[in-house]
C-alpha cells in the first residue's frame, strides 16, 4: 500500500520545513566520536563547560609541546562533530599553538539540541571558560570554519572590547543564512520553486553579513575556495567589502568545501600569517621577510596555489 504520492510527500516535506523555519537543514551532529588523536597521533585534554541555560559542553584542549604562540578557539561546521573537524587544525599544535575546539549542543558528547540561538551561546561560554583558563599574554585568534564562520563573526560582534579576541579567520563561511539556503535549495529542480518561500523563513537574527560591521579593531583573515561547490567564494568577497580594516582575503584554487588545509602549502602560508599576526599580508607574501606595507592591511589576492 502507498501512503503517499511522490508530491504529496514533497508537499509534506516543504510544509514542516516551512514550520521549523528551515532550521534544523543547517545542522547535522553526530554522537559516533572517531578516533582522530590515535591517527593523527595528538594529544587531547576533554574539557567541559556550562552554557548559558546550563547544557553540557564538551571540548578538546590540544596543547602544544611547543614554545607556545597562542591559542586558536576553532568553532567547526554544521555536521559530524569535533573528532571529525579537529582534522583540519590539529598540525598547528607542531607550530607552537595550542587548540581548543568545541562541540556545539547535540554534537558528540555535549547534550541538547542545536538551534542558532543556542550554538551562539554555546560558543559564548566556550569562549569565556577559555578566557578564565588563559594565564598567559599570548593571543587568541578565533578560527571559524563553514558554519561556524558565522558564528564566529557573531561571538566576535558582540564581545565588549576588553574581551576581543587578537583576530578572526573565517574559513569557507556563508555571507547569509537565507543566501545560502535560496542558492542551495535553487541547485535542484526538485526544490527550485520552493527556494524564495523557504529561503525567507529562516532568521536573519544571526546574520554574518550584518554582523560582520559591528566588528572592529580586530585584524580579520578571510580564506575561501574559488571551487567550493557547497558556499561559493562569492560570500567571503561580500563579507570582505562589508568588514571594517584591517583585513585580507586568500583565495584558494582548492576543490571541495573546507578542504583547504589538506594543501601542505596552504598549511604553512597560514602558520606563517599566524607568526606575523597581527599584520595581515597577501597569501603568497605569507612566508616572505617582510618589509612592511600598510597596503598589506586590506588587500583583496587571488592566490595560484592550487
């Protein structure tokens, strides 16, 4: 017996998408953890916080065996969860960087349930419980990948200034929640009628593009692919002419969405940035001496490194 018609199951589909205010398309955890320290060979620290309406939190702290630089609070995507992500920053702890990255609720082993709400005061307290534990004078660079991109934009607009952390890369991010979700329902015939009604259900209350202006004095690095076939680069170029100086934008040639820094050049351009934090230059002027030029502060490049 057939309980519903092809359409009719569309109908359903887009109706309690329409009720959920397409929410819930914007986040995928998992509770499976994979093993990453034991294959990528790291050491880890499990750390737990409290959220704002008291949900558990869970982290990594990853510390650096190095002569330490600073600390890097990594705010990953929308799917999997940490021990998935960790993969894409865990070889800055071989540069002198410590790492903490956090799960938002209801991924991993934090409880809950993620909303936009929730997750940016998730990071929030992740955040401050890494403020309270930061004994030394070293910077803090906020590094947000793909969905927590906007979050970090977000966590960073809306700290007061003695909180601010020394700078903000925002990795493969999307400029709007409701670009995003109308340019990614208009790739399927199935759902291209449905891209406008649905795309303006969803929150503009988080929104990067109008977050991103309230930010300043804190050096911020742009970093996207020409080939990201999920958030084109066209997002990073519009937060990029909103953001306030100083700031930089690289352009990779990389395919895929946040796989950037499987490129060992990429890795080590980006260790080099990080030295020289907080003057931001050029991607391929990275790992160059440097005879400083105030042009380097706000310079859209377009790298050839593939």
């Amino acid at each position: 017996m057939q309980l519903f018609k092809p359409e009719k199951l569309l109908v359903y589909f887009v109706f309690v998408l329409l009720l959920s205010g397409c929410e819930s398309l914007f986040f995928w955890p998992s509770k499976k953890m994979v093993p990453s320290p034991e294959y990528f060979n790291f050491t880890k620290q499990d750390r737990f916080f409290t959220s704002e309406d008291g949900t558990i939190i869970h982290s990594w702290l990853l510390p650096t065996s190095k002569e330490k630089r600073g600390t890097i609070f990594f705010l990953h995507g929308n799917a999997q969860n940490l021990s998935y992500h960790v993969a894409n920053v865990y070889w800055l702890i071989d540069k002198g960087w410590d790492i903490v990255i956090i799960d938002y609720r209801g991924y991993g082993r934090s409880a809950g349930k993620p909303n936009f709400n929730a997750v940016q005061k998730d990071a929030l307290a992740g955040y401050h419980a890494l403020l309270t534990q930061h004994s030394d004078k070293l910077p803090i660079i906020v590094w947000g990948q793909s969905l927590g991109a906007a979050v970090a934009i977000n966590l960073a607009a809306n700290l007061p200034p003695e909180d601010l952390p020394q700078g903000l890369i925002i990795d493969s991010g999307f400029s709007s929640q409701r670009k995003i979700m109308q340019e990614t329902l208009g790739k399927s015939w199935i759902t291209w009628l449905f891209q406008y009604p649905l795309s303006w259900s969803v929150t503009t209350e988080y929104s990067p593009d109008e977050a991103i202006v309230k930010i300043k004095d804190i050096p911020l690095l742009f970093v996207h692919s020409a080939n990201d076939p999920l958030i084109s680069s066209s997002h990073a170029e519009t937060l990029f002419e909103l953001a306030n100086t100083p700031k930089q934008l690289w352009i990779s040639k990389q395919q895929g969405h946040i796989t950037i820094w499987n490129n060992e050049e990429w890795r080590e351009r980006l260790s080099c940035q990080l030295s020289n934090w907080p003057m931001l230059l050029p991607v391929e002027d990275a790992c160059k001496p440097q005879n400083f030029d105030p042009a380097h502060k706000q310079q859209y490049y377009f790298s050839d490194i593939n």
